[in-house]
C-alpha cells in the first residue's frame, strides 16, 4: 500500500484506463513492465507517469501482480525496456529472484530494471547488485512523481544508449565488461582505480589519470577533496587529499569539474563528472589532444552506466564501515573484533590474551547524569585504554559499556588494568571515578573460532562479576562446562513445567496454643523420577535469572487458590495457605492485579493466602515491594516476612512493610540452645511483639525447641516435628486424621 506519508506530487486521483495490450516495441514507444502485487501501486505509478514522453516516444504500460507472471510476461515481450520490479510479493525475495531470471535464465542484459519497496532497510543481497546490474533501487515513499520520472529517463537513456551501441560499435563489450568489472569492486579505492584506467582503454589511451571526489573513506560526505582512485604516475596519491598532488591544473581542473558539475574537454586534459547529489566525483584523464565527438558520446555511455555502479560502491563502504566500526568511539565493532580475535589466535596465539572490560554501573551515569556525559566517558575510557595498550594491543567496543583487548598477556594483566581506572574520567564538567570487572581468556585456552572466543571471554567476565572477592577472573573450561550444566537444567526445566509436571506440595503450620493446624506453606517440587526431586535451592535461582519465576509464581498461585477452595469444601474453611514471591515476579507489571484477579477467580477468603518475601527481597527494590504489597494488604492479602534476619535487617524498611507475621529463620532455631542462637531469635520474637505482628518459628524439630520458643511468647511453629511438606491428597488425609 502507499504510504499516507507519501509526498503530495505522488498522491494522485485514481482513475480507470484501459489495459493496453502487449505488442512488440515500435519506433514511438518505450514498452514498460510494473511488477506489484498491489493494484493501487499499479494505478499510481501510471497516472503518474501517463502523460511522460522521454526522447520523443510515449510509454506503454503493462502490468504483472507477481513474480511468475512477470518471467512469463518478459519471455514473451523480449523488447520490454524497463521494468519497475515491487522486491516483496508472494515471498520476502520475490522481486529479486526476478531479477536473478532476467539476467541468467532470460538472458536479458539491456532492459533496466528499477528495484522498488515498501520496506525501508530491506536492501537487496550484494551479489544480486554485483551481478544483475540493477539500475535504481528506492523505497516507494522515497518515488516521488518528480523522482519517479527522473529515475525512468534516466532508464530509459540508458537503455536506448545500451541498444545504440550494440547494433554500431564493437567498443560496447568493453563498456559492458568495464560496468559489470567496476560493480564487483566493494573497494571504493578499487572502483575509483578501475574507472580511471577503463575510459583510459575506451577511448585508446594509456591509462595516466585520477579520480578525486569529496567523500571520506568511509562513504561519508567531506569537505576536503580525496583522491579515491589513481593510474599511472598518479598511483602513489590514493587515499591522499587532492592539495598533496604537485600539479596545480590538476588541482584547478578537478575543483572546477566539481563546482560547477559539468564535463571539460581540453586539448591537454579531459575532466568528467560523475556523481548526483550526495556524493560527487571528478575522472581526470591526461589525453595530450581533444576528445573526439564519438568518444564523448562512449564516455557518456559508459559514465550514465557505471554511476549507479558509483553510488553502490559509496553505500557498500558506508555499510562496510558500519558494520564494522564503532561510531561513537571509532574503535572495531563487536563484529570486527571477533575478526580480529580469530586472526590474532591463529596466527599469534602463543602468549596473547583476549580480555573484556565491563564498565561497573555505566547506567547509573546515563540515569543520573544524560546520555551525553555517558557517550562521554565512553569515550574518555577509549582515549584512556589507548594511551596504556595502544602500542602493543588492539582495543574494539564490543557492547554499550563493554570493551575487548586483545594482545600480549605481559601487557594485559589484572594489575595494568585496574591501574587504567585509578584515575578518574573526565566526562563533560565531571571526574568520574570509575570502576570495571575483566574477564580474561588466554588464547591458547580457547578455540580457533572467533565468536567462540568471545564467548569464552564472557564466561569468564559474567564468573568475575558473581565473585564478591576479586573484579577477574581467567577463562577455564570447566567454567563452560558449568555453565553448559546450568543451561541444560534450564532446558529441563521449562520442558517439566510445560508439560505440567512440577508440583506444589504443603507443610503444615501449627499454633502453640492447642496445637492446632492453622495453615500450610506451598512449597515447590521438580521431581526426577521416583522419590527424587531436584532442590529448590537448584533451580528456583535458575527460574529466577530465566524469567520463567513469573509464569511459575502464577501457577503457584492459582494452585494455590485452588487447593484454598478445595479444602473448604472439606469443612477447613479457616486454613490459610502462604505462597512465596520472589523479586521477579514484583518487577513485573501485572504482578499485583494477577494475584487479585487469581483469588476472585477462585472465589475465595482474600485472608487465607498469605505472601511469603524475603528480605533480601525488600532490599532489592524496597520501594516496588512496599507499594506492591500496601496494594494487596487493602485487598485483605496477608503478608509474612520470611528468613527475617538473615539478611541483615533494615528496621526502617520493617516499619513501613505492611506486614501480618514475621518467621524466624530456621538458622535460629538450630542454635537456640546456644547463647548466640536463644538471644537472637528471642529479640526477634520480642520485636514482632511490640509491632503487632504474629511470629512464626520454622524449622522446628525437637520438643526442646518447641519449649523454648512456647517460653518466648512465639504464636506458631513449623517443622519435622509435627509434619513434613506433602502433595494434596495426604494435605488432606493429615487434616481429617487432626480433626478427629
């Protein structure tokens, strides 16, 4: 469809023509095939062209909805002069497949082919363009009616002139030779050398000359003059600017050439443009005697076929130099320094090592102080790693706040790196101190592979990350296989819970005062076959890092909500069920609003489902949990603080939890007949006391401890003692046989 976003002079009013027939090519017409599998791009592009005479001949439309009927339209219709070709029809290649039977199956070398989408960034594959001479290639919004007719004269010219000179003079092979020779070249340089020396032999004379331009090496616009492409005695001055030539005509000529893009014929020289309006390019050839009328008309020939050769070749090098170069810090890209560590371990392996720096909270910079003072220190960090291995080591950005160094591993040391982020960065009006995490691989550790390296590399920075002792760590291959173990689990892991085969089991709560069931906790069991299970202390960090603790915790939840229901039916219409969350399921969105939606949908006591957090949990994100649990605790949510004081309590933070109950960390429990143990689960017993909160003992296992915690006022227990975690069905046998 047309973009609504189309330029005005290409919005035309439909209106119904009759289908012309497809007869051969007469002197008056130029037959021109729309290939489209939309009706309304057919109906635009001919009003839009209906009226268009080129070279005193009228166009004559023919139309193709795809790319079968097309082939089949142009074995038939072989005088066809041009075809507008639509790339996306009944696959996303369609169009280029056509493009590929015109030149190869149809043998067709003269029609014009204008490749066209509706997918801006959706280019057509190299080798298509190196070996199929496409002659334009746009996006249909970029088509307005003034481009569109542009880009069919132009065609058209070019194809009348192809169809001239194959029927008067045998110099057309070296001009259709010297198109398809120049569009292999992907080299700017390359092509620039190649255009100099083939109008050279066009016009017989030896190849003495330049081609200079105002574009950068990497395709880039520029304001300075560079000789892209040079024969002869010229030859030493590529790459260099066009002042460095010590010949002022030269320099006169080209800038002339350039200002006012028309050709200059001399009896000493001859300059010709070529070039539109984005980059711009001037051939000097030395002739030593005036250009001949015919031969003007070869080099006009030849320059109308090579120019789209021209514009390729600047956009090839743009590509080239993104996809390869960093643009923020003109350093290797993550792609070419994969390159650049393939090379480096087969050539020079022995006593080099690739290294990966990962900047330690580049995003709070971004956060707190712009993106721009981050771009900064990124780049103030690039200018630092130089100044300290540039000599002897290659640097690349491999990520938004990662670097890789590759290079002798007596330079490349832990102790030479942390020295490089002693000093602070100047980042816009900041110093920033910095500090970085290395991952270290000696390249004789590892394999030939590039991205295999990197890979070895990233272990080895994500292991020195997790490690609290020390900032590094060196690539090992167990290291792989750990992290291939962890993987595999995981695997396991999503397969088991697809297929429904984790389970949600209970342990009983019991209160002091009559020993009576009050409640269960939902503990989660991954079993492996019979009696065996994998231990949640395995996989629930596993869940956690995959994500997949958020459809695991809705589970639990409805399983939950469901076995709430259940036992109500049974006459336990007061038991209350505690399920516990992690910081993940939090984080997400809908958290909140799943949890409400699970317990209406159930139709169950909002007070029998309680939330286990821990308070590691809390520490995390205090404020997302605060504001996420004061939301459920209005719903009638109960809320329970687990493990509490294991992780180093935040009394501010207690006082703002809306909690219900506090659990005393079976660590505790263990240690009550120690002096060390009784004081600290007495204190925490006493604190959930003055705050009003019920206080719940796990992990309790022997009468003494039952006496001890009864002494300190504790309101309920849990623990082997009076029953283990069980699946639903003995849940409710346990309940019926207390009840009795």
């Amino acid at each position: 469809m047309v973009s609504k976003e189309t330029d005005e002079d290409f919005l035309f009013l439909a209106e119904d023509e009759p289908e012309i027939a497809g007869p051969e090519q007469t002197l008056g017409e130029w037959h021109l095939l729309i290939v489209d599998d939309d009706e309304e791009i057919h109906t635009v592009t001919k009003l839009a062209l209906s009226d268009l005479t080129v070279m005193g001949k009228h166009l004559v439309f023919h139309h193709a909805y795809s790319g079968k009927a097309a082939v089949q339209f142009l074995r038939q219709h072989p005088h066809t002069a041009l075809v507008l070709l639509d790339v996306v029809m009944e696959s996303d290649d369609a169009g280029l497949k056509v493009v590929q039977q015109i030149r190869e199956e149809l043998g067709m070398d003269e029609i014009r082919i204008v490749l066209r989408t509706g997918q801006p960034g959706y280019a057509p594959e190299e080798s298509v363009i190196k070996e199929y001479d496409i002659n334009d290639y746009k996006t249909k919004t970029e088509l307005t009616r003034s481009k569109l007719v542009t880009s069919i004269i132009a065609s058209l010219r070019s194809y009348q002139q192809i169809r001239t000179i194959n029927q008067s003079r045998r110099g057309l092979q070296k001009i259709i030779n010297a198109g398809a020779n120049l569009l292999e070249q992907h080299s700017l340089h390359e092509f620039s050398e190649g255009v100099v020396t083939q109008i050279s032999s066009l016009i017989g004379l030896h190849a003495e000359g330049v081609l200079c331009a105002q574009i950068e090496d990497d395709g880039s616009a520029s304001d300075n003059i560079y000789v892209l492409g040079a024969a002869g005695h010229y030859a030493p001055y590529i790459k260099c600017q066009l002042d460095r030539l010590d010949n002022p005509r030269i320099v006169a000529q080209i800038t002339k050439c350039l200002r006012t893009r028309q050709h200059l014929f001399t009896d000493l020289d001859t300059v010709l443009y070529l070039g539109n309006d984005t980059h711009s390019a001037a051939v000097y050839i030395e002739t030593n005697r005036p250009i001949e009328e015919l031969d003007r008309q070869l080099i006009e020939v030849f320059l109308s076929n090579i120019s789209i050769g021209y514009e390729n070749v600047t956009l090839f090098q743009q590509l080239k130099h993104a996809a390869y170069i960093d643009p923020l810090t003109k350093t290797p890209n993550r792609n070419e320094f994969i390159q650049i560590l393939q090379d480096t371990r087969r050539y020079e392996a022995a006593g080099n090592v690739a290294v990966l720096i990962d900047i330690d909270h580049f995003s709070d910079v971004n956060d707190g102080l712009g993106q721009d003072v981050g771009n900064e220190l990124l780049i103030a960090v690039t200018f630092r790693l130089i100044e300290h291995f540039g000599v002897t080591c290659q640097l690349g950005r491999i990520g938004a706040d990662v670097f890789g160094l590759v290079g002798p591993q007596t330079e490349l040391t832990p102790e030479r790196l942390q020295a490089a982020f002693a000093e602070p960065f100047h980042a816009s009006e900041h110093a920033l101190q910095v500090n970085a995490t290395f991952g270290f691989c000696r390249l004789t550790d590892t394999a030939e592979q590039g991205l295999t390296i990197l890979k070895h590399v990233y272990i080895a920075l994500n292991k020195a990350k997790k490690h609290l002792g020390q900032n590094f760590q060196y690539y090992q291959a167990e290291m792989e296989d750990e992290m291939a173990e962890r993987l595999a689990m995981l695997r396991m892991l999503r397969q088991d819970f697809a297929q429904d085969k984790l389970q949600l089991w209970y342990q009983p709560q019991v209160s002091l005062n009559g020993l009576q069931v009050v409640g269960m906790e939902a503990l989660l069991r991954w079993p492996q076959g019979p009696g065996q299970f994998v231990s949640p202390a395995v996989f629930i960090p596993l869940a956690e890092y995959s994500g997949l603790i958020v459809e695991i915790g809705d589970w639990v939840l409805a399983q939950a909500c469901l076995q709430i229901k259940q036992l109500a039916k049974q006459g336990f219409d007061n038991l209350r069920i505690a399920v516990n969350v992690s910081m993940p399921q939090f984080r997400h969105a809908g958290f909140v609003q799943s949890v409400i939606d699970c317990v209406n949908y159930y139709q169950i006591n909002p007070q029998l489902l309680e939330l286990e957090i821990t308070e590691s949990v809390v520490m995390d994100e205090p404020k997302i949990v605060i504001d996420a649990l004061q939301k459920l605790k209005n719903f009638g949510i109960k809320v329970a603080i687990d493990d509490f004081g294991i992780g180093f309590s935040s009394l501010s933070y207690l006082q703002q939890l809306p909690l219900d109950r506090i659990k005393v960390d079976r660590a505790f429990i263990r240690d009550i007949d120690k002096a060390a143990g009784e004081v600290l689960a007495e204190t925490i017993i006493s604190l959930g006391k003055r705050l009003n909160l019920s206080t719940i003992a796990e992990g309790v296992e022997t009468k003494a401890q039952e006496q001890a915690v009864l002494a300190m006022g504790c309101d309920e227990v849990q623990g082997f003692m009076y029953a283990k975690p069980m699946p639903p069905a003995e849940l409710l046998l346990f309940l019926q046989q207390q009840k009795k």
